[in-house]
C-alpha cells in the first residue's frame, strides 16, 4: 500500500508527496522533511508515523493548531480520504493507494524539464530531494520534501527593541 499527502498551500499549486518514510515533519523550518513556507505554519508543526498502513498524525502543540475532518486534534490514526487543515491556511488530504491504484497513479503524466521547481533547488551532499508527483511553477516553491536525518532550526529571531514611552507633557494651566 501507497501513502500519499496531497498539500494545497494557499496560492501556489497543490503537490503531492509519497509517503515512504516511518517519520516525517511537517513544518516551516528547514530541518523538516516537509517544509511549507507559510507563516501561519509552525518551525515543526505536525510529525507523521508509520503504523501499519496508515500514519499517526501529532501536532506538535502549535499555536494554530491542526483539524482532521474539522475538529481540532493532537493526535490521530489518519484514515484514507482524511482532510487535514495545517494552522489556518494549508490544507492537505491524506490518500492510501491499493496495489491497483497505485499502479496507475505510476504511469507519470509527461512534463517539461523544468517543471518542478524542487529540481532547481541548490543540492547539500548527502541529502536527496524528492520531486513532487504533481507539476510546480518554476518560482519559488511554498512546500519542499527533503530526505535527510533532520537539520537544525533556523536562528531564533533578534530580539524586538521597544523604545522608552515618552512622559507626560507638562499640562498648561490657562487661567
């Protein structure tokens, strides 16, 4: 059996991912195996889990939280046909393939050299990157599957200066 997740970041095409890892994060920072580049989307959103033919899907106590088929979870056994919304903005469905699906979901659909922009990504040694199953436009991409045994997370923010409130003005008194 095939998994598969279809993500639909907002304003840039839908792709999907083969699921043929046991663990994948899901998540803005680099170091996920699923990067999506939305600000609504946590560093490490949601961690996905083989078991058996189907994964377990927990957030990562995110501040905007995860839904599977509308209602807000922490943790899941992710069901064929089930609708995952990521924070407020990404939504993806979670497909499990039968032998006789899968086979004709393989036959690719012809594309053009460069119709994946995850092609054209600068390449670490060491670290494969997967094409998406679904054609992207050769800009930036939103969402990037990476295989490698994690990363580290992007450098925390500088702090926020906050200036000194100014005082009172001194009140007039008219007479």
């Amino acid at each position: 059996m095939k998994c598969l997740l279809r993500v639909m970041p907002p304003k840039s095409p839908p792709m999907e991912f083969e699921l043929d890892m046991d663990r994948i994060r899901l998540g803005r920072s680099e170091g996920c195996d699923v990067v999506i580049k939305t600000p609504q989307v946590s560093s490490i959103h949601l961690e996905l889990t083989r078991e058996g033919d189907s994964f377990r899907l927990v957030d990562k106590d995110t501040t905007n939280g995860t839904r599977v088929n509308g209602k807000e979870v922490t943790e899941v056994v992710l069901q064929d046909g089930d609708e995952i919304m990521i924070g407020n903005s990404v939504a993806a469905t979670f497909s499990i393939l039968s032998e006789a699906k899968a086979a004709v979901a393989a036959v690719p659909a012809p594309r053009p050299a460069s119709a994946t922009a995850l092609t054209a990504l600068p390449r670490k040694p060491g670290v494969e990157v997967a094409s998406p199953a679904a054609p992207v436009k050769p800009s930036s991409p939103t969402v990037v599957i990476k295989r490698s045994g994690g990363g580290k997370l992007p450098a925390a923010r500088p702090p926020i200066r906050i200036a000194k409130p100014m005082p009172p003005a001194a009140s007039k008194s008219r007479d």
